[in-house]
C-alpha cells in the first residue's frame, strides 16, 4: 500500500507490535513484555532550546501560531461555563450540578466532532475543515449569550462539543506534523500550552465582563464569538501542510482517491488496533486528571472558601501561569527523559499536590494551585506529540483527534460527578447561597465509595470536620488510608505526619488504579 505512509517520528512507537494474522499468538505477550524496557529514560543529550526554536521556518511558524490561537480560544470558550456556575444557576434556577451538565455535554459530543472533522481534514485537508470549526464557535458563542431557558443553554452546549472536538486534530496536524523532528517535543509542549492560555484569558475577560453590565453573564459569550473572526481570516492566508500535500499527491498518482483513503484506513485499523485503544484509555486518564482538577475548582474555592472575586481571579492567573511553564517545560524533558517517563513522574508529584491544592484556605492556596497545574498541564504538554507520533501518518487527524476526545468521552461526566457527590456534604449557608464540601471529592482518591457514604449518612448536617469515613460506617470495607487524606479539611502542622502519610497511600492507590496503569501500558 504505496500510500500508506509511516514516519519515524521518534521512540513512542517503541514496543507497540503491530498486529498481523500470522503474528496474532505473540502479538499482546511481545506488547506486554516491552512495557518496563522501553520506559528506561534515554537520557539524550538535552538540545538547545533556542536552536531548536530556530529551526523552524517562517511558514512553520505560522502553522503553529494559527493552531495555537485557534486551540486558545477553544479553551477559551469551553471555560466561559466553568468561570460562571454561579451566574448561571441563579439565571436557570437550578443547582449547580445542573449546571455542570453543560460542561458534561462538551466533553460527551467532542468525540462527534473529532470523527467527523478528523475524517474531513484527512480526506480533503487541513484548511477548510479547520474554517468550518471556527465558524461554528462564533455561532454557538453567540447563541449561548442569547439562552432563555435551561433547555436552550444544554443544546447550545451539546453543539459547541461538536465545534470544540473538530479542532484539536487538526490544530496539532497544522502545527506539528511540518515541524522539524527535533524540535517537536517543545513546539508540542507550546502547543498544548494553548488550553491553559486559553483557561488564563477566560480567567481575566470573566472579571472584566461578567456582572460588571446589565447583562450578567451572556457579555463573556457574546466576546468569546469575536477573535474567531481574525483566526479565520489568518487561515485563509495559509496553505495546506506540506506533509498533507505529498500524500494527496500519492492518493491522486493512485487514481480513485476515495478508494485510496478508504484503503488507507483499512490497512491502519488492522495494524495498530491495539494502539488506538491504548491511546483512548490514556486520554481517558488525562483527561480526568485535567477536567477533575480544573472545571469546578473556581466554583469550589469561591463557594467552600468564601474567596472573593477577584481572588479567585488571581488564583486562576497563577494556576494557569504554572500550566503554561509546567507544559513548556515537560514537553521539553521528554526530548531528554522520553515521553512516557516524563508523564508518569509528573502525574505522580501531582497527585501528591491535590491535597494542599484543595484544602489551604488562605493566599498560600496560590503556590499550590500553580505547581498543581504545572504537573498537570506538564504532563499534557507531552500529548500532542506523543499522540502524534503514535498515530498513522494517513489518518493523523483522525487518530489524534478521536483518541483524546473519546477519552473527553469516558471522562466527560467528571465535572458532574463532583458537584453531585459535594452536594451531599453541606456546609453553613451564606446568606441565601448554599455552600459544600467539593474539595473533599476533588482530592478523594475513591469517589464512589465517598458517594455511597454520603448517601448512607443519616445526619444531613454538615460531616464534622475531624471525622473520616471509617468513622461513618459506610465504607468501613475499605482501607482506612485510602480515605483520610479526603476527610480532614484543614491544613495542620500538628497533624502532618498522620495527613502525609495516608495521602501518600491514598494517592498511590488512585495513581496505581487510574493514571499509572494507563500510562504504562
């Protein structure tokens, strides 16, 4: 198959077999036995991060600034929800576990999109499909600044997903597969670094914008279906890629270009079966890792700690801050240390953050709200290319694209999931606001064990602030350790070795059950 082409992009395809009739009885034992080996960290000499920069030519550049502005605003976009929980469910009279439904919707049709989108930008390339996408955010944006009902706003969301899971594929094509190899591992890490800019921006136009009218909430909306404009008219000024131009002209010296990238396709399917499963299940795994610590943490430290607006603000700056160093940073390490160790040591100091993350009350929240983030997105900034570098080069949109948002698919629930457990743990009201416990979920390395114990709790007072799940009966099946760092909701020095001690195991055990495994397959 002349037209099936196949890069050596670099040592992430290492111990991934590929499955063929004759090789099917070895095929999952050879893949089994390559795991711990190929995790050894190469140690290449570390690169100039300024020669590497320099490599890149002007029209490589502008392929990645477009992808960039582009994956951006997404972010952008998707955030206006998670920065307006509040708003919103004063608006809609609901709680705000409704609310978050339209967070869930994103995730859930992003995988749609990315079927529907991935397959365009493969078949007839990157350009009009990308244009397309962005014309869909400016009316989805606008739509839902102008929702009058609950009904409208989850509709409009639902749609956005569709919009929103079309574009990252085709972003981290446009910016990357043109990219000069060595280089790939920061621009990668940069690129990625668009989701938290994007979070960042959101961060700051929502103080500017949000409740500072008449009209609450729907100036934020209304805003975001601007700059999609300027990034549409940036596009139309550049070609296609020049990777996509060679294999269309192989697809055309074929003949029947149709039949060619249907064959494509067939021939990608039954050689890497195993890997497109393997890259859904890690991108479920980021995926709750990124969306469980950042969609409602704003809400949470507003309404659990009392944190002022601007506060809150502040706070999201600095965490985001920390994201766009941490991805940049790890993108880069994994040039050096390789891609899967680099993700694995990072998610593994973050998960040991979630519970200062969570539980300070005070302006120190700041620190680990930016080191959260850095270890969060740092292991995100290795995605792009690593997903890349993984996939056939034939179908590269469609296999980065519906891998990260199938995984967007498993998770996409994370967001709902913990404002429905933290409503079962109610704190003192503030005036006609009602208050909960989210950092208590978010930190949990168990939720459902949580869940079904909120929900056997007899009392419907607040859980006393000393008391920890084996004491409340339900899940007493369960070992103590893994709970406790979820149920102590201060930060004491007095009791440090005690919290140390049964987080560190806490978190092992989610990391060995959630994260870890996935990554090291």
């Amino acid at each position: 198959m002349a037209a099936y082409d196949e890069e050596k992009l670099g040592d992430s395809r290492k111990g991934f077999p590929r499955s063929t009739n004759t090789a099917s009885k070895t095929f999952v034992g050879t893949y089994i036995a390559t795991r711990l080996p190929t995790l050894k960290p190469p140690m290449r000499k570390a690169p100039n991060p300024f020669k590497l920069l320099a490599m890149l030519n002007l029209q490589q550049w502008m392929f990645f600034l477009v992808a960039f502005l582009a994956w951006s605003w997404d972010a952008f976009d998707f955030f206006t929800v998670s920065l307006t929980v509040e708003q919103l469910s004063e608006e809609f009279h609901k709680q705000p576990s409704q609310i978050t439904w339209g967070i869930t919707l994103v995730l859930m049709f992003r995988s749609v999109g990315s079927i529907i989108f991935g397959i365009a930008s493969d078949r007839y390339g990157r350009k009009w499909p990308f244009i397309i996408n962005n014309l869909l955010f400016i009316v989805l944006e606008l739509g839902t600044g102008f929702c009058n009902t609950y009904s409208e706003f989850l509709a409009c969301r639902a749609l956005f997903g569709i919009a929103m899971g079309g574009l990252y594929g085709n972003a981290a094509a446009t910016a990357l597969e043109d990219c000069p190899h060595e280089a790939r591992g920061l621009i990668s890490g940069m690129l990625q670094q668009g989701y938290a800019f994007g979070y960042l921006l959101a961060t700051a136009f929502a103080r500017g914008l949000v409740d500072t009218t008449p009209h609450g909430w729907r100036p934020l909306f209304w805003f975001g279906a601007c700059p999609p404009v300027l990034i549409i008219l940036f596009r139309l000024c550049l070609p296609e890629t020049q990777s996509y131009q060679e294999r269309a002209a192989v697809r055309k010296a074929n003949g029947n270009l149709t039949s060619t990238f249907v064959a494509e396709g067939r021939v990608a399917l039954k050689r890497h079966w195993l890997l497109l499963i393997y890259l859904v299940l890690l991108m479920a795994g980021f995926n709750f890792m990124s969306h469980g610590s950042q969609d409602v943490y704003p809400f949470m430290i507003q309404n659990q700690y009392n944190f002022s607006h601007n506060a809150v603000t502040i706070i999201q700056v600095v965490a985001n801050l920390g994201a766009i160093t941490g991805g940049t940073v790890i993108g880069f390490c994994s040039q050096i240390f390789g891609r899967r160790f680099s993700i694995i040591v990072i998610c593994i100091i973050g998960g040991l953050l979630l519970y200062p993350y969570t539980f300070i009350t005070n302006q120190r929240i700041m620190a680990a709200a930016f080191f959260e983030q850095f270890c969060v997105q740092g292991a995100w900034g290795v995605v792009p290319i690593h997903l890349m570098e993984l996939s056939p080069g034939s179908f590269r949109t469609f296999v980065v694209g519906t891998s990260y948002q199938l995984g967007n698919l498993i998770s996409s629930a994370s967001s709902t999931i913990e404002t429905t457990i933290g409503e079962r743990f109610p704190l003192p009201p503030k005036g006609r606001t009602k208050r909960y416990e989210y950092g208590k979920v978010i930190v949990s390395p168990a939720p459902l064990p949580l869940y079904l114990d909120s929900v056997n709790t007899t009392s419907t007072k607040s859980v006393n602030h000393g008391t920890t799940l084996m004491e409340m009966g339900s899940a007493s099946s369960w070992p103590a350790s893994t709970f406790t760092s979820s149920c102590l909701p201060s930060w004491d020095r007095k009791n440090w070795a005690k919290i140390s001690g049964s987080l560190m195991i806490g978190i092992w055990l989610r990391l060995r059950g959630r994260r870890v495994w996935l990554l090291w397959l």
